[in-house]
C-alpha cells in the first residue's frame, strides 16, 4: 500500500480538492488534524464516506504545530492499516496529473529508507502561473515518498519540528524524477495563489520560530530573511503558464477557496496580545498584526 501522511489545520479551503486528488494516486490517507475550528473535519468525513476504508484521522492538540511530531503520528497509524511506502505532502499540494499517472510504480520500486523527490511546482499569485526560474523557493526538488523499514525510519518527537518532511534512516537523494520529465509537472504547491494567505503564514510562522527556537538561525533577522524570501519576487524570476493538463482529472478546482481568510491572521493577533510586541521587534509582518 502506498500511503499518504498529510498534517491539516484549518485547511477547509483546499482540502476538499487536495484530498480528493491524493486519493487519485494513493491507497489511503492518514490524516492528522491539528486544532481545527474551521470546516476541515466535516470535509473530512464527507471523503471518508466517499472512500470507506481509505481515509484514516487522528487528532493532535499540542499548541505547536509540531511538523514532525503529527507526521510520526500519522506513520504509525499509516503502519498499522498495512502501509510499505508513504507520502509526505502538504494540504496546499497537488501531483500534477501526468506524474500522478506514473508514480505509482517509481514508488513502489523504493526500498526501504530511500526516498522519491518530485520537481517542486511554485504557483505565484494566482492558480495560471508558476515560477520557472531556479533558486530556494523557485524551481527546486522536494520530497514526495519514501521507503519504508520500520527500523530505522523514523520522524523524531523532539528538537526543531518545522519543516520536517522527511523522516530520519532515509536517503533523499536516492531516487528522483529527471530533469527531461519535468515537462510532466510535479508537486503544484498552491499556498501562494494567495498573497494573503501566503504572507499571514509566513508572519505566523515568523513568529513561531521567533519563540521556540529563536538560535534556529542565527537571530531575528535571519528569521525574518528566510520567510519573507518566501513571498518576494527576486529581479530574475520567470513565469510560465499552468498547463492545463496538470490540474488532476475529474475533479472541479471550484472546490478551492483562494479567497477564505487565512487562519493565521487571528493566531497571530493572539501571539501579540499574550507576549507582547518585544519578542517579534525586528521582523516584517507583513501588515498582518
């Protein structure tokens, strides 16, 4: 079985269509839903009753968002419904459709620890274009699935938990989509087809960082750096046109909400009010709080 391990807080204006996509190219879902108040768990249920048996949820109520934690949740939860491989995507991300279908056998040829890095689709600005250009949030790999040996692979519970899509005993560099395949698309990473969205995360996980972790990198302008690089056009970038036959077949885009208020405007409101404006000093929210 090949089984996808997706975090989900507050994702009620993607989900519906990622989740029906993801059920296009994988077996099961284990879904872990962290500290929603918005419609996700009821989206969820209504594609549980579209696929008995192929959707399974657990719930983390940690304050953090603690990335690596929720996916070893959903990697053991994933194990016990008879999973081989798995796959760690985001609720904001799509397989474009020719890759999606492909996949299946590059990953069912993985072994165990190696992992399957896909090319990583940037939309930027609205769901008709995407960058073409290289550079850290350009065009660039990420990891889409990986082998599993219930040895060695493991997401770990403590230490820095943002951005941990991979789990510790794998490889990433073992196996991955050419460069003369990427005409088959890749990974659609859809967040910034919202400026509003994408700047209300990345002020929100500004200042998550900024308190948990504030050496992570450095100091708070380095902090500052790293996720406003996110949401800022370099001189060189390039756009291209999304071709249309990447959007996954069979399933309405009306299902996206790009226009949903973004959870993390409020969550960031409530950071300030509880610890005040000293500890953010130096870092550009964006207008957000």
């Amino acid at each position: 079985m090949i089984v996808a391990l997706i975090p989900l807080r507050n994702e009620a204006w993607i989900a519906a269509y990622s989740l029906r996509a993801a059920l296009t190219w994988c077996d099961a879902l284990c879904l872990v839903l962290h500290r929603c108040e918005d419609a996700t768990p009821d989206l969820v249920a209504q594609i549980q009753a579209e696929h008995p048996g192929r959707v399974h949820v657990r719930e983390f109520h940690g304050e953090w968002f603690d990335e690596a934690r929720i996916r070893r949740i959903a990697l053991a939860l994933g194990r016990r419904k008879g999973g081989r491989w798995f796959v760690t995507i985001d609720a904001d991300e799509v397989l474009a459709e020719p890759l999606a279908a492909t996949i299946r056998s590059r990953i069912e040829a993985l072994p165990g620890g190696a992992v399957l890095t896909v090319p990583w689709i940037q939309l930027w600005g609205s769901a008709e274009v995407y960058r073409t250009d290289a550079g850290s949030h350009g065009r660039r790999d990420m990891p889409l699935a990986f082998g599993d040996n219930q040895v060695e692979v493991a997401f770990p519970s403590e230490g820095y938990q943002l951005h941990r899509r991979t789990p510790c005993g794998t490889s990433w560099r073992q196996r991955t989509v050419t460069e003369a395949e990427q005409s088959d698309g890749g990974l659609l990473h859809l967040m910034r087809i919202s400026w509003r969205r994408a700047r209300a995360r990345q002020a929100h996980r500004k200042m998550i960082e900024t308190l948990r972790w504030p050496e992570h990198r450095g100091s708070a302008s380095r902090i500052d750096a790293k996720y406003s690089a996110v949401v800022t056009a370099p001189e060189d970038i390039t756009l291209a046109e999304v071709p249309a036959a990447w959007w996954p077949a069979g399933i309405d885009r009306g299902l996206i909400d790009a226009d949903a208020p973004p959870w993390e405007e409020a969550a960031c409101s409530e950071l300030l009010a509880r610890h005040g404006t000293e500890p953010f000093r130096g870092l550009d929210l964006f207008g957000v709080v």
